[in-house]
C-alpha cells in the first residue's frame, strides 16, 4: 500500500497547542487544485499519555462536533500532561453537508474501516486514521448521537472484547465518562467500523450515542461537555478533579433481537418513550400506511423485556429501518 496523501499542518511532537489541517488532496469540478481540510488541534504538554478525541464520522450527528470545538478553543497547554489530539470533523465533507455519509463518494466514514490509501475519499481519511492517528493514541473517544434518523437515551458504551484486562480499562474509562447510561453495546454489523481498529490496535476505547435527531440539546451538550473533560481525567491527561457524575443505569444489548426492524413503509407512531422499560410481547408502535386509506396500522411488539433505549426519528420509515432497540438493565457492565 502506497503512503498516505494526507499530510497534516501540525507537528505531533511540538509542545503547545496547534490548530491546523489533515490536508487531503481532492480535485473536481469547483476545484482542479483543491484540497479537503479536515480541521484538527493538537495540545501537548511533555511526555504523558495520548489522547485521540473525534466527532463528525457522521456529519449529522452534533454533540461531539460541538464538544471538541469547544475543547479546542478553551483548553490550556498548562492543565495537561501529555498529549490530546482533537479531530472535531472526522468526515468533514460530510460534516460541512450536515449528512451522515460524504456527499463527495457517499462513503460512510464508519463503515470504511481500514480503509485505502488510494481509494476514495472516504477510504483515504479511514486509512489515515488507521496507519497514522490511532497508532499514536493511548486512549480514543469516538462521540456519536443519532442523527437525523435515531434518537437514543444517551449512553456511553463498551464492546464486548476478547482481551480481558483491555476491555475492563475501556469499562473504567466508560464509567468515568458520566453518562446516564453505560452501556455494553452490539453493534449490528462490526466489520469495517473504526471501533473495531482501535480495539484491535490494544487501545482504550470508549464511544457513545448521545440523542440524535440531527440537533443538540442542553442536556445532551452537558453530557458531552462533562464526558470529554472526564474521559481526558480517567486517562491521567488533564490534571483537575473527576466533575460528578449523576445516578449511572448500567444496560446490556446481549443479542441481535434487541433490534427490532420496520418490516412496513410508513408512518410510525411510538406508543413508549425512550427510558420506559417494556415486557416482551407489548406493543410499541404502530406503522401507518399513507398511501392510502383504510388499511389497517401494523402494530410492533417488544421483542424482548427491558428499556427503550432507541427509536427511529422522524416519523417516517421504511422497510428495513431499525424502529427500535430495547437493552436490558444489569447490575454493572
């Protein structure tokens, strides 16, 4: 494989903070000679660990762009004690689109895992993270929320992962993070995602759903807000005080049928909030055709007991959308 095309406008190993560029080499039609500039900040501080803090690998998902913002226009070189490298716009074509996959090639960042250093766009970015950002960190936190098509009660969350003692500090940096809810998640399908190549590189790794619904809220702006400066705490990083955290329902997603799939087009009326616990066999929702009338709403049915921890946001579905996620509480992950 050929080096990256990437060069950043940083310096890794250079004390102090920077704010610059993953200059990415991209010619088209509104540019022969253009690049896409992934907007990165580097803080360092002497020797210490690293920290990899990333948001936009969706670019409609809100919380973590707005956090790591904020972090980088605040953060003091003299509160810290190694290194944090702050990527706000993961997929920034995709980000600066205000879509969940890049409107250049239509890669969805997280599922473009290891990427290529001469594919598209979207690969080139995944490969640079790959072989060049999550090399360097000790530590990654990956800040996702819903976008425009889930709403989640927010959660941080954990995988499931072979190397015991790796899976118990990602827990404790989970824990840390001060969610409402920590979750041990299942992801629908693992392959390309970029949790899988941190995780696979040995690295504390912690990610997160947030709300969704392609906006923020105040509630959901305070858990990520607190997340991050607790994330760069638990990881020896910034030299302040654990913020506390409120009351924590540990939940668990154990197998495929706490995913429960629109099998129907149409509209979707939920019939239980996020947070509300359901019984196995209640109904849920119903799905409205409107295409015409008098036919009969389908009625959806818990598929399992526990908490609604997701639904489908707008209103509008359709066949193969995920409706709902319901996980079930554990007394800890």
């Amino acid at each position: 494989m050929q080096e990256t095309s990437i060069s950043p406008t940083v310096d890794f190993d250079q004390d102090g903070i920077q704010h610059g560029f993953l200059k990415l080499p991209h010619s088209d039609d509104t540019s022969a000679w253009g690049s896409v500039m992934i907007p990165i900040t580097i803080v360092k501080n002497g020797e210490g660990p690293t920290a990899l803090l990333t948001g936009g690998n969706h670019g409609d998902e809100y919380e973590g762009i707005t956090a790591l913002l904020k972090l980088a226009n605040t953060i003091n070189t003299s509160d810290i004690k190694g290194r944090i490298i702050i990527v706000p716009a993961m997929n920034f074509p995709a980000v600066a689109n205000g879509s969940r996959t890049s409107p250049i090639d239509r890669g969805n960042l997280n599922r473009s895992f290891p990427g290529r250093s001469d594919g598209p766009i979207t690969e080139k970015i995944a490969d640079y993270f790959s072989r060049y950002l999550v090399p360097m960190c000790d530590y990654a936190l990956d800040i996702h929320s819903g976008g425009k098509t889930l709403d989640f009660l927010p959660f941080a969350a954990v995988h499931r992962l072979n190397n015991a003692a790796q899976q118990q500090q990602s827990i404790a940096a989970m824990k840390a993070f001060g969610a409402p809810v920590n979750m041990m998640i299942l992801e629908m399908d693992a392959t390309s995602l970029y949790d899988t190549i941190v995780e696979a590189a040995g690295k504390i790794f912690v990610t997160t759903e947030l709300g969704g619904g392609g906006t923020t809220t105040p509630e959901t702006m305070a858990i990520a807000d607190r997340g991050v400066r607790n994330f760069l705490i638990h990881a020896g990083i910034l030299q302040a005080e654990l913020e506390p955290t409120p009351t924590v329902q540990f939940m668990d997603m154990p197998e495929e049928n706490c995913y429960v799939t629109s099998e129907d087009e149409g509209i979707l009326e939920m019939r239980k909030n996020l947070g509300e616990d359901v019984s196995e066999g209640e109904t849920i929702a119903f799905v409205h055709a409107f295409k015409k009338t008098g036919v009969p709403p389908v009625r959806y049915t818990a598929s399992r007991s526990g908490m609604l921890v997701c639904r489908h946001h707008p209103a509008k579905i359709a066949i193969g959308d995920t409706l709902a996620v319901i996980a079930e509480k554990v007394e800890a992950c």
